[in-house]
C-alpha cells in the first residue's frame, strides 16, 4: 500500500494505552498525518500518567501534523454544510480528504455518513 494516512484522534490514545499494536497500523511507505485539531485534543487533556503523555508528544512529532490551510478550511465548511457532523470530525476528514488519504478510525459511525471520497478504515475490526 502506498500513499497518504490520517489518523482519528482515537487511534493515538488507543496506542497510547496500547490497545492496538504499531504493527497493525503502520506500514512502510506511507506518509502518517494528523490534523492539528487532533494535536490539540490529545495535547489539551490533562494527563495523570507522564509516560502515556511522553509517548503522545513523541508519537505527534513523529508524524505530519496538517495545519488548518486555507483549502482544509474550505473543505470542512463544504463538508458541515452537507453533513450534519462535529466540527472536529469535520476538520479530521478534511484533512484526510485534502491529503487524499485513507482516514484511520475507531469511530466509523463519525464518519459513513459523509458523501465524499475518503476511504475509512478501522484497524481493530
């Protein structure tokens, strides 16, 4: 497999608290992405256990964290003005959508509904 993967902010807590292996999400060849909007919800919680936080700060700066451009703004809007969806999940498919990317997701249910081209993929099924 080749090309573009954005990860839901759900798959990085769940590796954070290893409930998934690395080994079955991440591939060779592959660009690894997040939204910035998912940096901010893992960053932004208040965590009781450094070593789950050190590991999410490490994971985040490993992979590319994609800004809120101009065209995932444009993209998000058009998406929440046909879907009725949160504008974090919005911002997160954008974002997958810009890339042309497959969307990595525990929360397929966020996502099905969105008439779009993103391919959704959910690694514990």
């Amino acid at each position: 497999m080749n090309g573009n993967i954005v990860f839901d902010t759900n798959i990085l807590i769940y590796l954070s608290k290893k409930l998934i292996e690395p080994e079955k999400i991440f591939e060779e060849n592959m660009v690894y992405s997040i939204s910035v909007i998912s940096k901010m919800e893992l960053l932004g919680y208040s965590f009781r256990n450094k070593l789950e936080e050190g590991f999410l700060v490490d994971l985040i700066n490993s992979l590319n964290v994609v800004p809120l451009n101009d065209i995932v703004v444009e993209t998000t809007i058009a998406i929440r003005k046909n879907n009725k969806i949160k504008l974090p999940d919005a911002i997160v498919y954008a974002t997958a959508q810009v890339l042309k990317g497959k969307l990595i997701t525990n929360n397929i249910e966020d996502f099905d509904k969105i008439i779009g081209s993103v391919e959704l993929v959910n690694p514990i099924d």
